[in-house]
C-alpha cells in the first residue's frame, strides 16, 4: 500500500535531505524576512513615532507566532514521529487536533485586539500619537490573525511530511501581496483611501489570509500523507497532551522572547524613543540573517523526529552535524555583514543622525553573539525533535530573564545606551555553555540509544 512505502526522510542521503527539506523553508523565510522589513520602511515614511509604534507593537505580535510556533512544533514532531512509526491513524488525528487548537488560540487573539491594545501601549509610552498609531496597527493585526494561524498549521502539515516547496509557494505568495499593498493602503495610492499606519497592518493580513487559504487547499489535494476530514475534527485527549508537552516549551521559549523584548522597551525608551526604534530596526534586519536558520530548523525538525521514531541513530547525528555546520556558517556571514555596513542598513530607514549615532554601534554589538546563537539554535531542534523541549525552555528563561534583561538595566544605570546592547553578548555567552550541557547529557541519555529497543 501507498501508506507504508518507506518517506524520503528515511531514505535519501542525509545532506541531500536537508537541503531539500531547508531551502524552501530558507527561501520563504527569506521573503518573510522582507515583508516584514518592507513594512518598517514604507512605515518610516510616514516618521519616526509611526515606526516607533510598530516596533512597540513586537511583543504581542512576538506573542502570538510564539501560540502559533509553539503548538506547531508540537505538532509536527508528533506527527513526524507518527509518520516514522508508520501509525497512519495517529497522523491523521494528530493534525486533526492542530486545526482546532489553532482556531481556539485565534479567539485569544481576537480578545486581545478587542480589548487590550490601549492598554499594551500606555504601560509604554504616554505618547499619545505613538499610542494612536500603535492601536490602529496591533488592533488589525490580532483581529485578523486567523490568516496567521491557518497559515502556521496548514504549512507545518506540509512541513511534516517532507512537501517543503509548497510552503515556499504559499509563504512567497503572501510576502508579495504584503510588499505590494503596504504602499497602496498606507498612502492612498490606486484610488485606495490613505490609511496610514493601519494600511501596513492591513496588507500584512491580507497577504497572512491569502497564504493560508492556499496552505489549506495544497493540503487537501496534495498531501497525501495526511487524511483530514470533518468527521475527525475533533481534539484527543492524550494526542494533545503530547503537542503541548513538546509544543509549549517552545511555546514558552518563544513568549519569553516577548517578555524581553518588552521589557528591553522600557529600558531603551527611558533613553529616548529613537532608541526602541533602533532596536525594532535590529530585529527587522537581523532576521535576514536569523530566518535562513529558522527555515533549516523547521525543514531539520521532521527529519531528525522522523529518523529518531525509525531508529535511525546515523542519520539523526549526520542531520543533526549537518545543521549545525550550515546554521554557524550562515550566521558567520551575518556578523560580517553588521560589522561592515551598519550604517547603510540602518539608511533603509530613513535614520536621522541620533540613529545612526544608536544604531551603528548597537548593530555591530549585538551581531556578536549571531554564531554562538546558530548552534544553539540547532541543538535546540534536537531537543525538540527527541520530545526534550523543556531543555530549550529552561535555556531560553535563562538567557532572555536571568541574564539578558537584568544586565540590560544594570548597564544601563551607567547613564550611556550603548553599554545596552553588551547585554546580548554576555547573555549568549551564557546561552552557550548551558547548551552544551544539556546536550552532553541528552546524548547520553537518547540520541545514544536510539535504535538499540530494534
């Protein structure tokens, strides 16, 4: 039957594997990583507290791809795993269950942008344009966020079943859409009304809701794989309880992302409101550097759960070698890149001159720590894929939390905002050495062993 014929994650060369699986996944990521910068620019535009208000905006929208990622982790290494195992049934419930949990976390975010965002932005600022603008965007961007969410698990399904080129399609097609109506909704162009801030909000949906309508229709006629249906739409007690004990430390792992990049907001805005501007900037522009990663650890995840529910112990350590070395070399061109032209990166965005006074330093600072970042990114995965995502978690609060954010305000008592940005540095430092720990002791305990109960 076609159902038991052995998956390509379990038979093609390992290295050819990868950069099949990855660089759609890299590729999308890429074009992602524009939109998202293209907004900030057509935003600065408009000036600086109109891009001060979208950088604000972080946390939420950091929030909410941390629900979103989170659960789809969980459920692709499950389903990856179920794959693996041959277990067709168990597949098929387990991305039953990732449609509904994904519809549930869309009301939570419709809450938020019912009733919260005023709120989010007065704990930040008592800028009342910057609030303005801020409402205007981040109520948009959580009231339409079901386009995000669909989007999420329709293409993690296809991610979990090796069928990557579709989600650069899917992903491509709402970059463009997004890159094409952010000048049209945001200055009134096409005989369309000027829209302002709230148009980059609107072209962002639009292009979330047209991506992951054609995830949803991809899935229906191309993944065979995976039997979705309506009768099976319907939440498994013990299914779920395995999505979320792998899912919500990523999850979590994710939302401390929000936490600090919240409370990095405050620190840097008791200097000047440039400064968050700066730092929204950076997250913009390093993730032309991050994403790539990111995209080889989504197309790494169902490769290394797949092989680990196969016992395959060789071809689990040769991805997971293999990720490692690509993801440090990527990152190592990325601090080359912030080292060398800063200032013209930082031009992109109509920087004045108290910008580029923040920002050139900080970039060349902060990028520091992008290798260092890269294999921990990576060895992450493994502890994903092998069910051990708390040891991710536990990373993750210790570097954002314990160290990043209270050296942070340390340094910033000093009264200078660039000693700010050694934070990350110092913080990755410590990032590092509690990943070689944990994976010097999940070695041990798993990857070592896998294979030997056949």
């Amino acid at each position: 039957m076609e159902q038991t014929k052995e998956n390509k994650m379990g038979t093609m060369p390992v290295n050819k594997l990868l950069i099949t699986m990855s660089l759609p996944m890299m590729v999308s990521m890429l074009v992602q990583a524009l939109y998202n910068v293209v907004d900030s620019v057509f935003v600065s535009r408009i000036n600086e507290k109109a891009l001060t208000a979208v950088s604000l905006a972080f946390p939420i929208q950091t929030l909410m791809i941390a629900v979103a990622g989170g659960t789809c982790v969980g459920i692709n290494a499950v389903l990856s795993k179920a794959l693996g195992e041959k277990d067709q049934e168990r597949a098929d419930n387990t991305a039953a269950s990732g449609v509904i949990l994904m519809a549930v976390s869309y009301l939570l975010f419709l809450v938020v942008g019912l009733f919260i965002t005023r709120t989010f932005y007065l704990s930040q600022t008592d800028d009342a344009q910057i609030v303005q603008y801020g409402v205007e965007y981040l109520s948009v961007v959580c009231c339409c966020s079901f386009g995000l969410f669909a989007q999420f698990v329709f293409e993690r399904l296809l991610q979990s079943t090796g069928r990557t080129f579709y989600i650069m399609i899917t992903q491509g097609t709402g970059a463009i859409i997004n890159i094409i109506l952010d000048p049209v909704f945001i200055f009134g162009l096409c005989g369309m009304p000027k829209m302002g801030v709230m148009g980059a909000a609107v072209a962002t949906v639009t292009g979330q809701i047209v991506a992951g309508t054609m995830a949803f229709i991809i899935n229906s006629k191309k993944n065979a794989d995976i039997h979705i249906s309506m009768r099976k739409l319907h939440l498994q007690r013990e299914i779920v309880g395995q999505i979320y004990k792998i899912g919500v430390p990523s999850m979590i792992m994710q939302a401390i992302g929000s936490v600090m990049t919240y409370g990095m907001n405050l620190i840097l805005i008791s200097f000047t409101p440039t400064a968050t501007a700066v730092f929204g900037v950076y997250f913009k522009l390093q993730s032309f550097i991050f994403m790539p990663v990111f995209g080889m650890n989504n197309g790494l995840v169902p490769i290394l759960a797949y092989n680990y529910g196969a016992g395959r112990r060789d071809r689990f350590i040769q991805a997971l070698k293999c990720g490692i070395i690509y993801a440090v070399g990527i990152m190592a061109v990325g601090v080359l890149i912030f080292h060398s032209i800063p200032g013209p990166l930082l031009s992109i965005f109509e920087a004045s001159e108290e910008m580029l006074a923040i920002g050139v330093p900080a970039l060349r600072i902060i990028s520091l720590c992008f290798v260092m970042a890269g294999f921990s990114i990576i060895c992450g995965t493994a502890f994903q894929a092998l069910g051990n995502a708390v040891y991710s978690m536990i990373i993750s609060i210790a570097r954002q939390l314990v160290v990043l954010l209270p050296a942070a305000y340390l340094l910033s008592l000093a009264g200078e905002v660039t000693y700010v940005w050694w934070s990350f540095p110092i913080a990755e430092v410590v990032s590092l050495a509690m990943t070689v720990i944990f994976l010097i002791r999940i070695n041990g305990r798993v990857i070592r062993h896998i294979g030997e109960e056949s």
